[in-house]
C-alpha cells in the first residue's frame, strides 16, 4: 500500500461520516453507537430491539465491501498472518470493552461528544495504551 491511497482528507470524511452516523442514531432512537454494546445486546435483546442491531452490525461489512468495491486500493491492507494471533487479539479486544464497560466507538466517538467524564478518561487509557502497545512491538520486541 503506497502512502498516497490515505490522506488527511479521507480521514477527515471517513470521520464526520461516522460521527453523522452516531449523532443520528442517537437523534432518531436515543441510542449510542457503541459497537461492543450493539453486538453484545443483541444476544440477549428486549422485545422488538433485534432489528436495529442487526441493521448496524450488517452495515459494518457491507460498508467496508462498498468501499473497497468503489476504491479497491483503500482496503489493500493485511491485518497479519497469524489466525490464532488475530483471534487472540479480538479476544483481549472483547474483554477490554467488558471491563471498560465500551469500546472506542461508545466511549471515543459518541461519549466524548456527549461531554462525558468516564468516556474521556477511557479513550484516554485506549490510545495510552495502544501507543504503548505499539512501542513495545515495534521498538523493544522488533516487530514491524
């Protein structure tokens, strides 16, 4: 992937699309698009609150394979090689959103746009951490 497939501009729209997302569920429905949450509830979902969820799950890919249909070159990108190393990943991703009651999406996006305390404290651990993370792979155990 070249450098010139991702700029600031693209960012910059990917981004207010996704918080014009979330700003309408919450406008229309009164709910938070937090991923973790939509998923996790719809296990286990109150009368007549299924649909929704599915909708927005199902959009999540489906969004992604438009993209990529329309720009190919944006989505050339590997995640890794290693399936158990992914699915551990998505693992340690299910129980972090467990014990910081949300993931990025709810806390990052939709909870530091409400103003809240606990979701700017979060988002603030998230990327602490992941910048951490990304040291230690890349500088201390020479990963690319």
């Amino acid at each position: 992937m070249n450098a010139a497939t991702f700029t600031p501009l693209s960012g910059l729209a990917g981004g207010a699309l996704i918080g014009l997302a979330s700003a309408a569920l919450l406008l229309v429905s009164g709910r938070i698009a937090g991923v973790s949450g939509i998923l996790g509830r719809s296990f286990f979902p109150a009368k007549g609150d299924l649909g929704w969820r599915l909708a927005f799950l199902a959009g999540l890919p489906l969004g992604a394979w438009i993209v990529g249909v329309i720009a190919p070159s944006t989505t050339a990108l590997a995640i890794t090689h290693s399936a158990p190393l992914l699915v551990a990943g998505g693992l340690l991703v299910g129980v972090g959103t467990q014990i910081g009651s949300g993931c990025t999406s709810g806390h990052g996006i939709c909870g530091i746009g409400r103003g809240s305390r606990r979701s700017i404290v979060a988002t603030a651990i998230f990327m602490g951490v992941g910048v951490a993370t990304v040291f230690v792979v890349r500088h201390l155990l020479g990963g690319a």
